[in-house]
C-alpha cells in the first residue's frame, strides 16, 4: 500500500503539472490527434492514386494501419517517454530515481506520463470501428479474441522497443535517434502491407524483428486471407507470442543497463 500511494503521489504530481496551464494543456491535447491522423490519412491518399497496393484494397489497408495506430497510441500513451531516459543519464537524474525504494522503470513512466496524448486512443480506436464496419469480417470466437488481443499485444511489442532502444542510454547517451529508427519507424511500416516491402528490408524488419505481427498478420487473420508471402494461418494469431518475447527481451536489456549504470558520467 505504501507503494501504491507513492506511485499515486508521482502520477497526481505530473497531473497537477500538465494542468497547471489549462489552455496550453487542452490545446496540446487536440493536437496530439495529428500525428496519428496523419498516418491515416496517408495511407488513404496513397490509395487514391490505385485501386490496390501489394494486392490490398483501400478497406484492407485501413485495419492495417488503423491496428497499427491502436497498438502505438497505446504503447506511447503507456511508455512513450522512456526516451527522455537519455536526458536523466546525463543530468545525473537517475540517481534520485534508483535512491527510492521503488520500480525504476515505474518512475520514469509516471514521472513524465505523457497525458496530452490521450486523445490519440479514441480517436485510433475509432478508426479500428470504421476499418471493421467497411471490411466484411466473418466473426468466429478465435476472431473476436484476436480483435480484443491484437491490439493489446501490439501495444506490448512497440512498449518493449520504447524501452529496449531508451535503454541504450545506459551505454550510449546519444542514441536517440538509433532508437526512434525503431519505435517511431517501426510504427510506419507497420501501417502498410508487408508485401510493399521487399528483399532483406523486409525481412529484417517484418519477419526479423518481429513488425510484421504487429498488424499486418492480426489483420490477415480476421480478414480471413491467405498470406501472400506464404506464411501459415496460424502466423496472424502469434502476435502475443512475439510480444511476450519482445518483453522478455527489454526486461533483460533494462536489468542489465541498471547494473552497469554507475551515475552520471558513466
């Protein structure tokens, strides 16, 4: 319990920071929304332009990247912040944080929980609603579990990789940009079909690292469409399966970078 009401204190503390400055703060928060939008609304335009890509209709591309949008709202509504843990290595923060009897990792998250972001998750969710209501989906119970699930182990795989590559900081003050090659670019392929992609780019990000099960395999599945690239059926309900793996990864990662740390400087 006392944890409890310490985590509470970290979280209101940030609340009461965000909201110090309503305006600021409710004007952030509609904003916010872009990013996500614009994903969407790209993947729209690319379709104005054919009638399909890699063989998918505009319908089949909008679950794609409306999944895709579900499980990074949510990973970076969650996570997202993590990067900053560059800046706390530096400035010899960090070692506020690992004085205190708690989860270090829990602290950085509420210590910088990225509120304004919030709107994003609706509005992904939203989008997942139109994406279901314009494709024919045949629902059987393995497919109404795997809508419920997909999402959520996608927001598990993108939190992982927020960590593993925030992590790198513990050796590599500047990494930032390393890592954003794969949170934030991670989050644009996983918007389009993976057929678009080809040779080993593909098969380093989609099959290698695991991107392709984020949405594209989730959305094959509840489409009920064979794989082009010739992967089994099964292949679309393994998203828990590579999301627990990216986590036991980054669980490791982020052990191993709070031992070597030695406090800023080192």
């Amino acid at each position: 319990m006392a944890e409890l009401r310490a985590y509470a204190a970290l979280l209101g503390g940030q609340w009461r920071s965000v909201t110090s400055y309503r305006a600021s703060f409710a004007v952030e928060m509609v904003t916010n929304i872009g990013g996500t939008a614009l994903d969407v609304f790209a993947v729209v335009v690319i379709f104005q332009a054919t009638t399909t890509v890699a063989g998918f209709s505009l319908p089949e591309g909008v679950l794609i990247v409306s999944l895709s949008s579900c499980a990074f709202a949510l990973a970076d509504f969650a996570v997202g912040n993590i990067d900053r843990l560059k800046t706390y290595v530096r400035t010899g923060t960090m070692d506020a944080v690992l004085v205190r009897p708690l989860s270090a990792l829990v602290q950085l998250i509420l210590m910088d929980l990225p509120v304004r972001k919030a709107l994003r998750l609706p509005f992904s969710f939203a989008v997942l609603a139109v994406a279901l209501r314009i494709n024919h989906v045949d629902w059987t119970p393995a497919r109404v579990a795997l809508l419920v699930v997909a999402p959520l182990a996608g927001a598990v795989f993108f939190s992982s990789i927020f960590v593993l590559s925030a992590s790198l900081a513990f050796w590599w003050v500047d990494s930032g940009e390393v890592g954003s090659a794969f949170t934030y670019g991670g989050r644009d392929f996983t918007a389009y079909p993976t057929p678009v992609y080809s040779g080993w780019f593909r098969a380093v990000f989609a099959y290698g690292l695991g991107f392709g099960f984020v949405a594209y395999q989730p959305a094959l599945a509840l489409l009920g469409r064979a794989d082009p690239l010739g992967l089994p059926t099964w292949a679309g309900f393994a998203s828990p399966v590579v999301a627990l793996l990216a986590a036991g990864l980054a669980a490791a990662v982020w052990r191993t970078g709070i031992r070597h740390y030695r406090s800023t400087g080192s």
